[in-house]
C-alpha cells in the first residue's frame, strides 16, 4: 500500500511539472496574440504629447481637431498649435526631441517656427526642435505657428482642404509618443461687401429730379388750397 502510494506521489509530480512547462510555454505566445490586460502589447510610457489646433475665430480656443463643419483657415494666413509634452515618470528628461510634420503636402505650409530657445528648425515640411530639463512630474507647452502658402497653390477643383493630418513624435533616450491635429484650408473664403459711402458728387446727377419733384409738389399744394 505505502508503494503505491509513493507511485502515485511521484506520477502526480511529474504530472505537475508537466503542466507547469506546458503553461510557461504557452502563456507568452498567448500574450502576444492577444496583447496584454487591456489588449496592448505596448509598454505605457511616462514622455507623452498632445497636439492641438487654435481656432481662428476669437476667443481663438485650443481644439484637438478642426473638421469640415467647424471654422476653417484661409490661405496666405496662419495656423497656430499648440505642443504639450508630459513627464510623468520620476526621473528627468535632459533632452527631448520633437519632430513635427506640417501636413502631408508640403506645398501647403511655406513655413514655420517656435520660440528661439527652443532651437527650431524647418526642412523639408517638418519642424525640429528641442525641449530640455523636463523635470518629472512636469509637463512643457510650445506653440509653433506655421504659414499657409497662397491660394494659387492649391488645386482648383474644389475650394475645401480637410486632408491636413499635422503629426507630431516626441523622443527621449529609449520613450517614444506621438499625436495628430487636423485643419481644414477653405480657398473660396467669401468677404464682407461694404457698400461705399455715398458724397455730395453723388447725389449731383439726381439734383434736377429733386427740384422738378419739388416744384410739382408745390403746385399740387397751391391748388387744393386755392
């Protein structure tokens, strides 16, 4: 009986090892298939950056996008965004690398910058520069303002541009995040029509219209008194 039960002792380890093995091979293939907690297979970074658009209607408010129904920019004019990079992890970034990409046709922006400190500068459609010392827990705003190229630029076959994705990637030793900001470019933009105000050598052509009307007006009156 205690022989037995040492051989059932023994296949019930070997059963267990078994598994064991059998579960450590298959729990990382599982994991990549199908991500992680939440279906990711990303590791959270603590450098993230979010990209916005300033409306150019007043109060001229910050906006994530900028779609076909909401108010749009005209060329020869300037669009402003708006870069934020967060740290939150517990260490400093010294120097953080940013590359933002002015839309996917480079006709459309002619130039753009930030503030000298930050060491800007514009190539090719794409606007580098450099944010350093971002403590942790700290996050860094820059604004880049970018010129829109002149109407004849654009395409004549139709007047409305949505099709401007502005990219930004931020890099820092082994993080990495990225963001977007949509605009929309009209090129038939319609002005207000002021009337011109009208002076005294206007009304002169009309002068002898108004004295036959007021001399009529003052026979009519003479004969109904009389």
């Amino acid at each position: 009986m205690v022989a037995f039960s040492l051989t059932m002792t023994k296949q019930l380890i070997r059963l267990a090892l078994f598994l064991v093995a059998l579960l450590a091979t298959v729990t990382p293939a599982f994991a990549q298939q199908y991500g992680g907690q939440y279906g990711s297979t990303t590791t959270p970074s603590d450098l993230t950056v979010n990209k916005m658009v300033r409306s150019p209607l007043p109060p001229y408010p910050f906006v994530e996008n900028l779609g076909d129904n909401d108010i749009t920019h005209s060329p020869d004019s300037q669009v402003v965004f708006s870069i934020t990079v967060y740290n939150s992890g517990n260490q400093r970034f010294e120097e953080i690398k940013v590359d933002d990409y002015l839309i996917e046709f480079p006709q459309r922006i002619i130039s753009a910058e930030v503030d000298q400190e930050f060491e800007g500068s514009f190539s090719n459609n794409r606007l580098t520069f450099k944010i350093k010392n971002l403590d942790a827990g700290q996050n860094r705003t820059v604004e880049v303002r970018a010129k829109i190229a002149p109407a004849n630029v654009f395409p004549t076959d139709r007047s409305l541009f949505c099709d401007n994705t502005n990219k930004v990637e931020v890099r820092s030793e082994d993080r990495y995040d990225d963001d977007t900001a949509k605009f929309c470019i009209r090129t038939n933009v319609l002005g207000v029509t002021t009337l011109p105000e009208a002076g005294l050598e206007d009304y002169l052509p009309m002068l002898p219209f108004i004295g036959m009307g007021a001399v009529g007006m003052y026979l009519t009156l003479k004969k109904r008194l009389s």
